[in-house]
C-alpha cells in the first residue's frame, strides 16, 4: 500500500474492504473547492469499507494511504457473507464502526475548538498507536492536508514540539522521543479516542 495511493474515492461504490497491517489510511471530505481535512484513520486496528457490511455500498469521504506499509484486502462480497453468516464478525464490525464514529466525532471537535499545535500532537499520537515504532515517514504538506490547515501553521507547531524536546524533524521524518510529554501537549481528544478504542476493541488474547 504505498504513499497516497486511493483506495476508493469519493461517491464510488466499494468492491473491497482493506485491512492494514503496518499501513494507516486516512479517510478524508475533500469539498468542493478542492480543500480536504482528515476525518478519521485506519490502522491496523480496523477495515477500510465500513459501508460494504452496514449497507451504504459508497461513501461521500476518500481513502489515501498517509503512511505506505501493507495490508490485506478481501472482496466486498466475501465480507458482507460474513458478517450476515456470523454473530461474533457482526459484532466485532459493529463495535469497530463505534469506535470510529466516535473518532470521527472528535476529530471534528478538535478540529473546531484547538490549536494547530494540540490537533497536530493528537494527529502524531494517533498515528504512533498504528505503527510498530516512534517514527513517521510524512511530509508537513500532508500533515496540513490532513489537519486542513495552512502548512505553515503545521511547520510552527513542529518546531515549538521540537524545541520542547518532544519530537524531531528531518527530512520528511518525524521521530517522536518524549511520548508522554507529546500526551501532556495534546488536547483531551486523542485521550478520548483511545479510551472508547480500548473499550470498544480489547486486545485479541
């Protein structure tokens, strides 16, 4: 799954759901004018193609890998035979779509009430949950495309985290080496969204 590919875009009917293993996918609004804001990400953590199971067949948001790793991908059909055929993969989805709409919800709150500085913290810390190390492999233009703010709001976020210890730039690399203070930085949003993850989906035994 390399950087930026789409998966599925806008209004188009899904034929696949997608499972990351070590890639995250964003699922971006981009409006009308060609502006586009992060609504939610997947890792490995979740599918990609919620609407194949609940119904929907098509969504008016886009999916782009932001950080390229792999995944396995299973045709649409094979999902939905599933998740009609048995109670604990009903489940499991339906807890999954949970979590993710309560993502969803206070992304957007986030994005509303707090500064670049705290939404670009969260977005980190958010992103680390769904990777198997500290570091990330993106650019501060990507990172205000998903934020939906101006790349120079983003690069004065950066520097303030980095002068405070908490990450380094380099390069289109971020390496985050003070996660708890990053934490400490962040608004309650990222803390939120882990809590309901946790509830929602325990780790498998």
């Amino acid at each position: 799954m390399p950087l930026g590919q789409a998966l599925y875009e806008t209004g188009e009917t899904l034929s696949y759901g997608y499972f990351p293993t070590t890639a995250i996918v964003s699922l971006m609004y981009v409006t009308e004018s060609g502006a586009s804001s992060e609504i939610a990400m997947v890792g490995n953590d979740g599918i990609v193609g919620v609407p194949l199971f609940m119904g929907g067949g098509s969504t008016p948001s886009r999916a782009v890998v932001q950080n390229a790793g792999e995944g396995f991908r299973m045709c649409g059909r094979a999902i939905r035979e599933e998740f009609s055929r048995s109670a604990s993969v009903m489940m499991l989805l339906l807890r999954y779509t949970q979590a993710l709409v309560a993502q969803m919800a206070q992304i957007a709150v986030c994005n509303r009430h707090h500064t670049v500085d705290q939404q670009l913290c969260r977005w980190l810390l958010l992103s680390l949950d769904r990777l198997p190390g500290n570091e990330l492999v993106v650019t501060q233009e990507l990172i205000a495309n998903m934020l939906g703010v101006r790349r120079e709001g983003v690069t004065q976020a950066a520097v303030a985290c980095q002068k405070a210890g908490l990450i380094r730039y380099r390069r289109g690399r971020i390496t985050v080496v003070d996660r708890p203070g990053l934490e400490q930085r962040s608004c309650e949003c990222y803390a939120v969204v882990k809590a309901e993850y946790d509830r929602l989906m325990p780790p498998v035994r």
